[in-house]
C-alpha cells in the first residue's frame, strides 16, 4: 500500500504540476505517504536507535528515487515540457518554506505522539497532508528537471527546496519527541521488547 501511495501521489502532483493546477496538485499531497520514514527518522535519532534510523533513511531514499524517477518518466512521455508557474515557483526557495517546513514538523511530531500505538492511521492521516505541502511537489518538479532534458535549474532550485524542508521536518520533529521523553528508559525497554516479539 504504501509504495502504491507513492506512485499515486507522484503521478498526481506531477500532472497537476504540468497542468498548473493548485487542486489537482493538493490531491496528490493528500495522499502522500511521506510522513511515515520521515518521522521515523526524527524518532530514531531521539531515541538513538540505529536499526530504526538505518531503516527509515533506507525507506525515505528508496521512496524520493522512486519519487522523482516516476515523475520523471511521466513528464518524459508527454509531447511537452514547458515550466508552468506551479513548477517555478518550487525552484526558488525562502524563509517562508523554511517556516512551513518547521511547523509541519512540529504538527506531525505531535499528531505521532498523541496516537499513541493506536494504529497507523493517525500517524499517516493529517501529517500527511501537512509534510507533502513541503515535500512531494518538490520531488515531483525534480522529477519536471529529469524528464524534461536534464534541466539542472529548475532540479537545483527543487532539490534545494526539498533538502531545507526535509533537514527542517526532521530537526523539529527530533526537537519533540526529545522533549517529551521519547528517549526515556521505558521508550527503550518497549522497543526492545518489540523486535523480539
């Protein structure tokens, strides 16, 4: 299911982007599945765990090479390649995207911690639609760069853009779950005790 999501939001965000579609654009973030390995990686590195750090960072870069590979590939097969206002405004990043990024972390941070084991869907629900504002269209335009010719502004200023709010994302992310104890000597005895069950 989740590399399903992946592809989805991907094509979605890449068509939405192509036709300057804002709309057509959210609905590919609304079904990113992104959140996942991202808070997965904050977490690790507030517990100092490395199997899970290890194993998040493998699942976010499987999941932006896919990410940009599939856009790519989209992008490729159409008759054309024009940059819509949608695919340049991703390519230079500010302060404000720095913003976002930062809050979209410190919201999904805590949506994580309040579900409480209580399933995935909480995780994956409204941190999804959050982070992907940040994330998956900036992937997608990479994606634009790739399948367009190679074009290395327009994936420059994307990838610069994806790298400052993924850093973001993570670091606030870290931030709260060090603060509300995620590192305690409990957290530890219950991971523990998961990968032996």
């Amino acid at each position: 299911t989740y590399w399903l999501e992946i592809f989805f939001s991907a094509g979605i965000a890449t068509f939405g982007l192509v036709l300057n579609s804002p709309a057509v654009i959210i609905g590919g973030m609304l079904i990113s599945p992104l959140m996942g390995p991202i808070m997965a990686t904050g977490l690790s590195l507030a517990i100092g765990d490395l199997f899970l750090g290890t194993k998040a960072i493998l699942n976010l870069v499987a999941s932006i090479a896919v990410s940009v590979g599939f856009s790519g590939f989209l992008v490729w097969l159409l008759p054309f390649h024009s940059a819509t206002a949608e695919i340049l405004s991703r390519t230079r990043p500010n302060l404000l995207d720095l913003g976002v990024a930062l809050l979209s972390g410190l919201a999904g941070s805590v949506v994580v911690c309040r579900s409480g084991g209580k399933g995935g869907d909480g995780v994956t629900a409204l941190p999804g639609v959050a982070i992907a504002v940040a994330l998956m269209p900036p992937l997608c335009t990479i994606g634009f760069g790739l399948g367009s010719g190679q074009n290395t502004a327009i994936m420059g200023g994307a990838g610069l853009l994806f790298l400052t709010n993924l850093v973001a994302i993570v670091a606030s992310a870290f931030g709260i779950f060090l603060l509300i104890g995620m590192n305690s000597a409990d957290i530890d005895a219950e991971v523990a005790a998961s990968r032996t069950n």
